[in-house]
C-alpha cells in the first residue's frame, strides 16, 4: 500500500506562501530526493500554476545546478490537479482529476508504487481534516513573514502526531517528520 506524504514549507508564523521562505541549494536537493522517491504529486490548482514555473528552466536552465535538478524531478513526476476551473494542465505529465480528492487519494493508496506526495495546502487541509495522511512533513523556515496564508486555519478537529525524524539544513530550515495518531478524546 503506497503512503500518502504531504510536504510543505512554512514560517515560523505560520505561513505557507510558495514564495517565502530561506530558499537555498540544500532546499532544492532535499525536495529534489522528496520529489524522485515518489510515483505521483496531487495539487490543488493555484499552487500547480505557480509550480508550472519550473517549466522554464527545463529550456532556459538557471545558473543553479540545484535548482535545475528540481526541474527536471517535477517535470518527469506523474501530476494530477484538483481544480474546478482549470481546462488544460499544459504540462506532459500533468492532468486534470477526473474524481473528488478523497476517493483519488484512496483508490491510488490501494494501488501498487511509489509514495503519494501533497504540495498543496488546500489538499492537505482537506485529507487531514478527513484523516487520510500517513506521513506529514512540515519544512520550518526560521523567519517569521508576519502575513499570508496560514497553514492550518481550517482545521475542523485536534490531531495528534508523532515525530519520527528531523532534518536540519545549514540555512537553519528543518523539516520535521511526523506521522498522525489517533486521538483516544475525539475517536479518530
């Protein structure tokens, strides 16, 4: 059974903009492991078109290995975007979801492959507000951006997890790993 990991950047603060953060060589690279390890990215649709930039650089490469290598990882993972308006991915390996998110997340957990990777806050809330996350990687950025969108304003209940690992970058980022546990006082 393929796990269902969600990874994501945030401040210290709380915010998970896609455009704040300590952004440097060692980020690209362990996102660039993240993302080749897995069979299959779910996003929602205003974080898959900011992650259409990495297109660009697959035929305007940067000056930064790193941020090259990351490009080639998204562009060649299987994407599918959960979007109620988008009609076209524009992108190979990318396309539209043809189901709700839960019923894809279950159906592709129950198939054979590699990890079910969640970049999209929107699609995160929802699979832990319905408890279907295994893993839960939060990429804690030591800055406070002081506005923008916060990463769990719609939680509908507590959950509780358990930290399995950390990961230290030398910009001072460190990714927290932690899987969720049933709650004993809610029955989750």
């Amino acid at each position: 059974m393929r796990k269902v990991i969600a990874a994501i950047n945030m401040t210290l603060d709380g915010v998970c903009d896609h455009t704040v953060g300590i952004v440097d060589e060692n980020l690209h690279h362990h996102y660039s492991d993240l993302v080749n390890n897995a069979g299959v990215m779910l996003y929602g649709r205003t974080t898959y078109q900011l992650m259409q930039f990495w297109q660009t650089l697959l035929t305007s490469p940067s000056d930064q290995k790193s941020m090259n290598d990351f490009a080639f990882s998204i562009d060649k993972i299987e994407k599918i975007v959960f979007s109620n308006t988008l009609k076209d991915t524009g992108w190979n390996t990318a396309k539209i979801a043809s189901r709700p998110l839960e019923e894809m997340v279950l159906e592709l957990k129950q198939q054979s492959g590699q990890d079910i990777l969640i970049g999209s806050r929107s699609l995160i809330i929802q699979l832990l507000n319905n408890n279907l996350l295994d893993e839960f990687q939060i990429c804690i950025h030591p800055m406070v951006e002081g506005k923008g969108l916060k990463l769990f304003d719609n939680i509908t209940d507590r959950i509780i997890f358990n930290l399995i690992k950390t990961k230290s970058l030398n910009s001072g980022v460190t990714i927290f790993y932690y899987e969720p546990i049933q709650d004993k006082t809610t029955n989750r």
